[in-house]
C-alpha cells in the first residue's frame, strides 16, 4: 500500500501537491502533504540528475 502511494505522489503534479499543502488549515495534514512534496521532488530531482546531458 505505501509502495503505491508513493507511486502515486510521484505522477502527481507537484503544483497541485504545493498549493493543496499550502492551503490546508490542520497542521498534521500539512505537514504530511509537505512531506509528500518533498518526496515526490527529491525522487525527481534524482531523475533529472542521472540525465547525462543535464548540465549544473
């Protein structure tokens, strides 16, 4: 079950993520959803990075 919502995280437009996170009002929630941002993006920075032709 938590192979396939990180899955899910991953393919989620990550504005959408952002802007659903910023906008919660229950602090438990946000920071959940926040974590969540920050999964999705670090696993798509980690893509980009092993992209050869990606140029710091």
């Amino acid at each position: 079950m938590t192979e396939k919502m990180l899955d899910e995280a991953e393919n989620t437009n990550l504005q959408f993520l952002m802007d659903k996170a910023l906008n919660e009002t229950d602090l438990d929630k946000k920071e959940v959803l926040m974590a969540i941002c920050a999964y999705a993006i670090g696993k798509k920075q980690k893509e980009l990075l092993k992209n050869r032709a990606f140029v710091i």
